[in-house]
C-alpha cells in the first residue's frame, strides 16, 4: 500500500498540532517549522503527480476498511495536480507571513496548517460525509484566520462569512442525509453507482439532494448570486491569509467537478446533467459581476477580490460546455489564476504598505517608494489577469474561446469574455495609474523599501505565470488525460469497488 496518499494530509495535521502544544515556543522557531512543514508537502505533492502520471487510480483504504464501509482516498491526476498547486501556494505565503503578518494574532501557522489539512483532504476524500468533514476544518480554520489581526473591518466580514458558511453547512447535512436515506450510502462511488440504478420514484428527491449539494458548493466556490460575502472577506483579511484564500473558490469548483461528473454525470439516467444548463447562465452573470466590481472598486485589496469572482465565472463556464476541450481549459485556467491572484494579493500590500495613511485606497497619494519595482510588477500581473500576451492567462482564454466554438453557446462566451477582458482592462489601467503616477510629492520618510522574502514570496507566485507559460505543452497534454480520467466515472467506480491496493 503506498502510504504517501496520506502524508498530504498527515504532514500538516501533525505540524498543525505540535504547533499548537508548542504555542509558547519562540517565533523564529515556530516559522521555521511551519516553514518546513509546508516545505515538505513540495516533494509529496510532486511524488504523487508522478504516481498519477501513469493514468492510474490509487486507493488508500484508512484501517484497511474496504469501500463502502470504511473511508478511503483516491488518488488520479485532478486531485494531485491541486495537492502539488496547495503546496506552492501555501510555502509562498507561509514565507510571506513570517516577515510579521504571524504576528497580529496567535497561532498563525498552526492555522494555515490546519486549513492544508481541509484543503488537501477535499482533494483526496472518495467520501461524501468526509468531504463535509474537511470542509469543515478548512472552514474552521479559515474562521479564525480571517479574523487573525482583529480590526472591525475583519469583525464585520467574519459575521458574515461565519453565518452565511453555516447556513451552507446545514445544506450540506440536509443534503448528505437525503441521498444517505435513499441509498444507504456515502460513498461517492457507490453512491453513483446507486444514483444510476434508482427509480423513476426516488429520481426526484435525489436531484433535490444533488441540487442541495450544488448550492453548498456555489457557496464555497462564490457562484453568482451567492458570491457577495467573497469581496468584503477578501479585502479584509491580511494579504497572506487572502493569498490562501485564493485556493478556497477553486476547492468550491473542484466539489462541483468531481460530485456532478461522478455521481449525476451522464450514467445517473433520470438525473443525469442535473444542472449544466443553470450553471452555464450563472457562470455568466458571475463573470459579469466580478468585472463590474473591479470596475467600482475602491481599493487595491477589492480589485483583487473582485478578479476571483471574474476567475470563478470563466472557470465554471468551462465547466459548463462540457467538452474535453473545455475543461482542459479551465483546469489550466485554475492554475493560472490562483497563483496570479495569490500574487495580487501580496503584491497590492507592498504597495499599500508604502502608501502611508492612503494605504490601499485608490485615490491619489504620495509617491510610493519604490516605483519602478513595483509598478513593473503590477504592469505584468495586470497583463497576465486581463488574458493578454504572452503570459498564461493569454494562454487559458484562447484555449477555452476555441474549446467553445462559434454555436450559440460559444458566441456568447466570446463576448462576455472579451467585453470582460476590456473592463478589467480599463480597471486595472485606472488603478495603476492612480498609484504610480497620480502621485504627489516624494516617497513618505516613514515608509521602507519592501521586505526581501517578502519581495521573493510575491515573485515566486507571480513567476508562476510564466512558469506555466513555458509548460504550457506538457501541462495541456497532463490536462487533457486529467479530463479523460474525470469523464470515465466508469473507471472511478470499479477501482473504488474493487478495493484497495
């Protein structure tokens, strides 16, 4: 049995926990081990894209309890790509923090292990009920992170995210205990496995479950109309705790993906498709929504915030199209704009911290100290969000635009996505011209230069860009099997059924 399908979970759940018991620890040695921790998830998150690789489905059945009956991890190619995306994340903003973010509350990075843990078990879980179940930790955790630095900007989103992420956990156990009480099981193989052979009788309640279960995950994912909460918790949070938040909406799609190709995919018979069509007009409105609030934003921290929920709508109209080709392109277009958007966030609190009492407001201000640097670095984190040459944004929307054709369905999708592109265009010119060049008088005395780890963490996610750019060929050819693999649910159920390894 190969117990690395674990260690993504493990590793952070023991960091998490020691961190916790050594809380009186001094802070240097507490960043250096949560540093580390998150260090180690690189070789394991890449190990296990190398075991994927070949196109087989790992199984790790916990207490060598088989499925259905026990709870079991499946390892294919989407879910290691994620785990190796979770962990350059979280190194970077583990680093990121470390230079005194850590500081404006306790247990900092006990925290963001603990989220891992939610995070990289939402990826791996074969489980219905365990995928709630890190859900919660990672919701859990993300409570008291985004409270971490206190403030009554971050008390009021809080409420918010608290209250409205309860009300979709009660969804979530409404909906779990639905299709529970009408197959007997959570499992999500022998789930689809029963959703299939149900009767035209129990065909109604469980799309009511499936539908439940949609609504959590637009939640999480911050779908329209349910993405109001994101930008006001966004722009609240402290910049590495947002740049961790950048993997939560993808968590929310991956729920989507993996459940509604599975269980109601298209050997679920009278709920098969459940929702494309719904989801193909909300990808839209959300696409539409994000840009127009990039266009209203009124600080650095919104237009970022903003830029997720415009990455939520092109990602989930991919999904929505439903072809191959399609969703290879918004796997890619996953990748791209976590890591672009994490660095937005690191990056827009550079500049803010050299702003003085402007801070992140767009508004004229003085001189930031460092033009030159940062403005080059914002230039081409705008390039590569607007979906411009040659980065990798350029790369995800042309593959997608081709993915949907000139139908009716691809036309309107050209527009949306290149009017959008045009919005953020203009949003993004205004906000850099509004820092580097609208200024007045020189750099405040007060203000530093930027911290170097800093500097290096908010480059070594805006180098991502480029990084998938360059790999662009291996990396589509990896998606396109990736895709082959999620779309034979066929696959999926015969490894789970026929037990471990």
């Amino acid at each position: 049995m190969n117990h690395a399908l674990i260690l993504p979970i493990l590793v952070p759940l023991l960091a998490g926990s020691l961190l916790l018991i050594g809380h009186r620890l001094g802070k240097s040695a507490k960043r250096l081990f949560s540093i580390l921790a998150t260090l180690g998830l690189l070789p394991i998150a890449i190990h296990l894209v190398g075991l994927a690789s070949d196109d087989q489905l790992r199984l790790y059945a916990l207490g060598n309890w088989q499925a259905p009956f026990g709870i079991v991890l499946l390892l294919d190619r989407l879910s290691a790509i994620l785990l190796l995306l979770t962990a350059v994340l979280a190194l970077f903003v583990a680093i990121y923090a470390s230079r005194g973010d850590d500081l404006r509350g306790q247990n900092f990075h006990a925290l963001l292990q603990f989220q891992l843990v939610g995070i990289n078990g939402a990826f791996l879980t074969g489980d219905l009920f365990n995928l709630f179940v890190f859900f919660e930790i990672l919701l859990i955790s993300s409570y008291a992170l985004l409270l971490h630095g206190q403030g009554p900007d971050r008390t009021r989103a809080g409420l918010h995210y608290v209250v409205l992420n309860l009300l979709g956990s009660s969804f979530f156990l409404i909906g779990v205990s639905l299709l529970y009480g009408l197959t007997g099981t959570l499992n999500m193989a022998d789930l689809a496995l029963r959703v299939g052979q149900a009767g035209p009788d129990q065909a109604p309640l469980l799309a009511a479950g499936g539908f439940l279960l949609l609504i959590v995950f637009a939640l999480k994912a911050a779908i329209m109309p349910l993405y109001l909460w994101l930008p006001k918790t966004y722009s609240a949070a402290t910049a590495p705790v947002a740049a961790l938040f950048a993997i939560m909406t993808k968590v929310g799609f991956y729920a989507i993906l993996r459940v509604h190709t599975l269980i109601f995919g298209e050997q679920a018979g009278l709920v098969a498709n459940l929702a494309h069509d719904l989801l193909w007009w909300l990808a839209l409105l959300t696409l539409v929504a994000g840009v127009l609030g990039v266009l209203a934003a009124r600080s650095l921290a919104q237009v970022v915030s903003y830029l997720v929920v415009v990455s939520v709508g092109t990602l989930l109209a991919g999904f929505a199209l439903g072809s191959p080709a399609a969703l290879a392109a918004s796997l890619y277009y996953l990748l791209h704009s976590t890591l672009i958007a994490a660095a937005l966030f690191l990056l827009v609190d550079l500049i803010a911290r050299q702003r003085g009492a402007f801070h992140g407001a767009l508004m004229p201000s003085a001189a930031v100290r460092q033009p030159l640097l940062l403005g080059s670095l914002f230039f081409i984190a705008a390039i590569s969000v607007i979906g411009l040459p040659p980065f990798s944004g350029f790369i995800g929307k042309v593959m997608l635009l081709r993915a949907a054709g000139i139908g009716a369905q691809g036309l309107m999708l050209w527009a949306v996505v290149l009017l959008g592109g045009l919005g953020t265009l203009i949003a993004l010119s205004r906000t850099g011209s509004l820092v580097f060049w609208r200024s007045f008088g020189s750099p405040l005395q007060s203000t530093e230069s930027a911290d170097a780890w800093r500097l290096l963490a908010t480059l070594g996610l805006l180098s991502g860009s480029v990084l998938l750019l360059a790999l662009a060929e291996p990396l589509n050819a990896y998606l396109q099997a990736t895709v082959a693999q999620l779309l034979e649910p066929e696959r999926y159920i015969q490894r789970v059924m026929g037990g471990a390894e």
